[in-house]
C-alpha cells in the first residue's frame, strides 16, 4: 500500500472541513499550511528533471511508496522485469500516476496561483486518497473469487511471463513471503501492498504424485498426504516412520537393520534356502505379502466349497501360524467381501475378453431346484478365442422367479446377457427338448429379430441337446423291456440298505476270489446312463447274488438267469448309446462336428436290432427308431452343417450318407443343408467388408435411364455376387484333408483362416456351439453342495458368486478336479 510524506496526513487534510466554521485564528492557520504545501508542489515542479517522452512521467501531484518483501524487490529488479516494464510500458503504480490523471487535476508552477487554486488541490488531493484506499480494499477481495476490471482508481501489477511462472511454482505458492500477512496492518492499514496467492491464477496447482524409485519401498507401504508421502509403513512389524521429502529415507534404513520381525523372517528363509531343491530355490526372491496371501486364501475356500466360517476356528488359525506367523487372520465377513469384491473384478475382466473376441458366443441353459425348492438358472458360455482355443465360462446362476414357464426363463436370459452386454453376439443357445424351453427360445428369436440382431435367418440359433435326445431314444426302448432290470435293480438296493448285508456280500467276494474293484452302483431312473453301469456292474457278481441266495434267508429278490441274459444283452445294445453320450457331453473340445458321426451309429444299431428274432428286442428297436427319426428331422440343420465344415468330409460325404440312409428324402435333406450354409455364408460376408467379400446391396434388377453408369454398376455387383460365392465353393472344391486319428480341427481352422477368410469365421462359431447341455448340469453338482443344509442361508447373489468364481478359477488351472461319470449321471459305488 502506498503512503503519502507527512505534510499530507490525513488529520491537517480534514482540518480544511473544520475550517469553515472555526474562529478566524483557526482560519488564517489552515490559509498557512495551504500556502506552504503550494509553494513546496512548485518547487518540486520546477526542480524536477523532464524525462524523455518514451518513458513514463514520475508522479508529481502524489509520491506513492511501495513496501514489497526482498524476495518480490529481486524478482522486480531483474533485468528480465525490467526490460518486460519497458515493453510494456507500464508500472505498479500506474493507476496513480499523473498521466492518468484528468488534466485539471495535474499541478504546475505558476506564481498567479490563488487561495482557491490552493482548495481545489486539496480537494482533489483527498479525493485521491479515498480512491487509492477503496482500490486497496478491492485488491483484499480478490481471495473471494471477485475479478476487477482494470481503472485508474485500481492499482494493478503487469507481470511477465517467467515472473507468472515463479509464482505459480509449488515452491513460491507455499512460501510464506507470498502468503497474507497482517502484523504491521494495525498500526497503518493503508502503508502496506501485500501480494496473496490468490491473486495469481492457478497458484495452487496439485501436485503430481511421483514414482517411487528408492529399493527402500519394497518393504515399506507410502503413506500419502495429497500427493506427497509423508510417512512409512513397514511391512513386517507395521511401525510408522517420517518419510518426508526433507527427513529423506534414512529413517527407513536404519529401522530395516533393528527390524526384529524383518529378521526372524530372513533367517526363516535362509534356513529354507539350505537345501538344494527347486523349491528352495524359487525362495531367493521370496518376499511375504498380506494382500497375495489373502487372495490365495479366498481361492482356496472358494475352490474346495469351504464355509466362510473356517476363518475363525482356532485350529485354522494356529496352523496359519505356524505356517507364517507374519499372516493376519481375517473374519468370516472379509472373506465374504474378498469374494465378492474377487467376483466382480473377474467379471470385468472377462466381459473385457469376450468383448474383444472376435467370436460369437454360444450359449447352454438349464433350470435346477436347491434344497429349499428355489430354482436356479445357469447359463454357460462357449466361445473360441482369437488363438482358436475352446473356452467355457459360467456367466450366471441367477434366482429364477416362479412358475418357470418360457416367458419367465426369457425375462431371465435377456438380463444376464444385458449384465455381460453380449446380445449382439449371441450365435445359438443349447438346450433340452422341455416345453417351456421351447417357448424361451420362441420369444428370444421374436426379440432378436425385432432388434435386428439375428444372425442371417437364425437357422441354427436352437440347438437340441443331442445326449439328451438319446436318453428320449432309450428310454422309449426301456419302456418295453422295463420288467428285466427291475430285479437286478431291487438286488442292489437290497445290499446297500444295511451295513451288515454290505459286510456279507464283501465276504463272499473275498472267497470266491472276484478282482473287480468297482462295487454294484445304484441307477437314477430319469437317467439312462445310470441304468447302464448299473447293470454292467451287477454282472460282473452275478456269482456274488447266486450264493447269497444261500447264505442270507431274507433275499428274496434274486434275478433269473433270463433276467441276467436280458441284462447282458442291454449291455451291448446300449454300449454304442453311452459311448455317443459320453463323446457329446465334452466340454474341453468341440462336440458339434461329432452329432453326425454318434448318431449315425446309433441309426445303425437301432436298424440291426430290428430284424433281431427275439420279438422283445425288435419291439423295442421300432420304438427306438420312430423317436429317432422324429428328432432327426428336427436336429437336421444342427446335425450336418457342422460336418460340412469338417476339411475331412465336407458336404460330399454328407451328400452321400443321406443318400444312402434315407433314400428319397436324402436329396431333400441335401438342399437344406446347402441353403442354410449359402445363407449363413452370406450373413458373414456382410459382416465383414475389409475381406472384400461383403454381400451386396439387393437390386431388384431395374436400370435408371437418367443414370448414364447404371449398367456399369450391375456388372460390378453381379462380380461381388460371383466373389461371394466363390469362397465357399472353392472350400467344397478343394480335395479333402486325409483322414487321421488325432485332428485338431480348430488348429486346422486358424492355418487357414487366411486363405477361407469369411468361411473360417462360420467355423469358428459353428465348433464353439457345444452338443449338449452337460456344461451347465455339471455346475449342479457343485451347487448343491455350495447350497447344503449347513449353508442354506446364503444369498442368491453369494451363491452366484461363489459358483461362478469356482468355475473361473478351475478354468485358470488353479484346480485339478474333472469331471466324474458322478457329474454327468453316473451313480455312487457302495
């Protein structure tokens, strides 16, 4: 702030006020000072050098002094600023200076000058100090947020560029010279400028946080205020320690060499490091994480089914202990929340991968009722990854509301495909051959078509579970021959009902030498393949039962020897059955260029045990092959398309085997097949214009008169209609891939992607449909055992979790558990 010489203080000022009304003494003393004060502003006028005209006049009528700080005077006086002020042409003090004053209020020397020549100016003297003061009070402001435009009556400062980068430094925005200072305001509130922070723009810019280089803080845990560290965590004992920019790092340091707990785990790994095994030697960069372990603690629950509980069992702890007494023990409810939070970061990430997939994904759903009668709806997801591996994902086992009609199983696909935002790419959905099934897919293909986001005609969008459609085969044979393996049935329930008869028919075992390690197994009636190893099995005691009919009194349910013969002949009826369902139930390869193969079998057998002489079996084969035929019309499409695409067969065998199998309608069947791969064909090629084998507009074959080229573009869309096709008949023409044993079809695909660009797409997607629905039944397995008696209370979205994650994780290789003939419906040993 600026101050005035004390001639000019404001008490002799308001004097002049007072003057009009004192006593003529009074009077004549305000008239004295007013002569001294004129006659001392012309001396200073006439004594005062002139400066050039290119500079700036010097105050006369006020001399105005500034107090800055000695930091602001340095930066002020550089030659920098100075040569800035003389390009600018500007001063601090500007809006006081004389130059921009009116010209009535600039003083001269003039010996005429009168009284009130001398009233005037100090009128005009005052009025300048009450500006100069309001001008002060509108600089304090600023800190509000208030910006000024610039006046005479305001004192405003011209920076150059490097002074406005000084002051915006971090450095100079927390120096305390540049802060707001008030220790001289109560003596003379107008005597001093003081330059506040917020008054530069962008002085308070943050700080970026920077990297961490120092080896210190691999045992060390920042702990930051804002952007800037201002402490240590160690990472064994969990002491605090300053790690400011001034206090450095050697605080860190010196505590690293009296860490006791640092110590105790080195010499634990030296003495684990004694040895020479691999293990040993994987320990040199060992280095203990609490975060890493809980992670591998939260996969290790969730991979064995383990209940959040076991956390807080004292024997659980103590053996945690004894293992890495560094490692703290967490409650049941973090590791809830582990869970979760461990489930929603893999979602991401593998909605990311399928995203970038350049795949379409297929689908398998199936309905399955918990303990507490909920039902659950899982869904699995197939694709083929951009390096042409088979990947199978639970994407949702989700709570379904009742009844559990088609409209209800739609309301919830439709939302667990908006979760993972995969509507669009949707290539066929597997499912059972249940009515309400089929009323989902019916309103699912309505909502996709609606939207347009149908693959061409949606030809192969429901696909029929194909081990299901043989367990429908069999037990329509089963219902003929039911009364044969009911006594073999009720035999084995005999000597698993009580532990005293298991014990007596394990002894006769032993003494009449039998070596089959496998014991009689109890069959599920709704599945077919249980009924089978039931019966193999019981065959191999049939002495057993014969001598036990012997021993034990209350065995009243001995089988016949026509029941056994009976059994031994279902054996080898349904043994090429088992081996189709067991070859379509894979979920590690692809499945679908595998339906033609099993099936066609299966048409062979049902059509030799036709013309068998025992009436019963020829019966039974009728039956078969009605209910076969039914679904081959239905599973046509799904059937041979993916042959088709197999190099080592292709649409000539499919030809040839129709043919010959059903005579007259093998050439009717052979079209269909054609046509839903020219439209699938075309579909891709619209899809994919960078391969120069997009589809073409459709043209209705009219020509523009008025459009001098309109024959011209016929000819070049009738070339992309050559181009279209051409790809897909070179396929069919090319000589076929020799036949071998082991064939990866998928790595065949990805070597000739290049050559069968839009073609190689359709197979991608085609292979990664998978035959049957055992995907999703295999998760029921471990669902019922997630949703126990003993754990009945989880939540549907725990539930969710805790399934999804144990599948994602197994598919990661973090688990070595497969899959059992127990998982896919096999019965139980004794």
């Amino acid at each position: 702030m600026a101050t005035l010489p004390s001639e000019l203080a404001p008490e002799e000022l308001s004097g002049q006020e007072a003057d009009q009304q004192s006593s003529k003494h009074t009077t004549s003393r305000s008239v004295n000072v007013k002569k001294s004060l004129l006659v001392k502003q012309m001396s200073s006028a006439v004594n005062a050098p002139k400066p050039p005209t290119e500079k700036r006049r010097k105050s006369s009528a006020l001399n105005v002094q500034f107090v800055r700080s000695p930091l602001l005077n340095r930066i002020v006086a550089s030659p920098r600023m100075r040569h800035s002020r003389a390009k600018h042409q500007r001063s601090p003090c500007a809006g006081l200076s004389s130059s921009t004053l009116p010209d009535d209020t600039r003083t001269t020397a003039s010996p005429n000058l009168g009284k009130d020549a001398a009233s005037r100016s100090v009128d005009r003297i005052k009025s300048l100090l009450s500006k100069r003061k309001s001008s002060v009070v509108n600089a304090s402001n600023h800190s509000e947020g208030m910006q000024r435009k610039s006046s005479a009556s305001r004192v405003h400062y011209v920076r150059s560029p490097v002074l406005n980068r000084m002051l915006q430094s971090p450095r100079m925005s927390q120096s305390p010279v540049l802060s707001a200072r008030s220790s001289s305001s109560s003596s003379s509130d107008d005597t001093r400028m003081v330059i506040s922070p917020d008054l530069v723009p962008g002085a308070s810019r943050p700080i970026k946080r920077r990297k961490l280089r120092s080896d210190v803080w691999k045992e060390f845990e920042p702990i930051y205020e804002g952007n800037l560290v201002v402490q240590a965590k160690c990472i064994h004992c969990l002491e605090l320690l300053s790690a400011t920019r001034d206090n450095g790092r050697s605080a860190c340091r010196r505590h690293l060499k009296v860490c006791k707990e640092r110590t105790r785990m080195n010499q634990l790994v030296e003495s684990m490091n004694t040895g020479l095994s691999p293990d040993s030697l994987a320990l040199k960069n060992w280095k203990f994480d609490q975060e890493v372990s809980r992670k591998a603690m939260v996969n290790f629950i969730v991979l064995q089914e383990l209940p959040f509980s076991l956390v807080d069992h004292a024997p659980f702890q103590k053996f945690i202990a004894t293992l890495n007494p560094w490692f703290t023990i967490v409650s049941r409810t973090t590791v809830a929340e582990d869970i979760m939070s461990s489930y929603e970061d893999r979602r991401l990430a593998l909605r990311e991968t399928i995203k970038n997939s350049n795949s379409r994904v297929c689908l398998t759903a199936d309905l399955w009722t918990s303990n507490q009668n909920l039902g659950y709806l899982c869904i699995t997801c197939h694709f083929i990854d951009n390096d042409w591996m088979l990947q199978k994902r639970i994407i949702g086992f989700g709570l379904v509301a009742s009844p559990h009609d088609g409209f209800t199983l739609f309301n919830a696909l439709l939302k667990c495909l908006q979760e993972w935002k995969l509507e669009h790419k949707v290539f066929s959905i597997t499912l059972d051959n249940a009515k309400n099934n089929n009323n989902m897919v019916g309103s699912f293909r309505k909502n996709l078509s609606e939207r347009h986001l149908m693959l061409g005609n949606g030809d192969l969008l429901h696909m029929r579970c194909v081990a299901h459609v043989l367990n429908l085969i069999v037990k329509e044979g089963f219902k003929v021959i039911d009364g044969a393996t009911d006594r073999i049935r009720d035999s084995v329930k005999y000597i698993r009902s009580s532990q005293a008869r298991k014990q007596r028919f394990e002894e006769i075992i032993v003494q009449l030498g039998i070596s089959c390690e496998k014991r009689p197994s109890l069959d599920v009636p709704t599945r077919w393949n249980s009924t089978y190893l039931m019966l193999k099995s019981a065959i191999e005691y049939r002495v057993v039962f014969d001598v036990m009919e012997s021993q034990d009194p209350n065995y009243m349910d001995k089988p016949s020897n026509t029941d056994w013969n009976m059994a031994d002949l279902l054996c080898n009826v349904f043994k090429p059955f088992y081996d189709a369902t067991n070859v379509v139930s894979g979920t590690l390869y692809p499945t679908a260029n595998h339906c033609f193969h099993v099936l066609w079998e299966v048409k062979g057998k049902i059509e030799t045990l036709e013309s068998s002489t025992d009436i019963s079996i020829a019966v039974m084969a009728s039956k078969m092959r009605l209910k076969f035929q039914k679904y081959w019309d239905i599973c046509l499409l799904q059937i041979c398309v993916p042959v088709v695409l197999d190099p080592r067969f292709k649409l000539s065998f499919v030809s040839f085997c129709l043919d010959a199998g059903f005579g007259d309608k093998g050439p009717a069947y052979t079209e269909m097949v054609k046509a839903t791969l020219q439209n699938l064909f075309s579909a891709y090629s619209s899809m994919a214009p960078d391969l120069n084998y997009s589809q073409p507009e459709p043209n209705d074959g009219s020509i523009d008169e008025d459009d001098y080229w309109a024959d011209f573009e016929q000819h070049l869309a009738a070339q992309k209609r050559k181009r279209v096709k051409s790809e897909l008949d070179t396929y069919l023409q090319d000589d076929l891939f020799p036949r071998q044993k082991k064939f990866d079809i998928l790595q065949w695909w990805m070597m000739h992607s290049t050559k069968y660009p839009v073609v190689s797409r359709m197979a991608r997607d085609v292979f990664a449909a998978p035959a049957s629905t055992v995907a999703s039944e295999s998760a029921f397995s471990t669902s019922g055992r997630i949703v126990s008696d003993y754990r009945s209370r989880l939540t549907s979205k725990k539930v969710q979790a805790l399934v999804c994650l144990q599948d994602w994780l197994r598919a990661e290789g973090l688990s070595d558990v497969k899959l059992s003939e127990d998982d896919i419906g096999g019965g139980d040993d004794i």
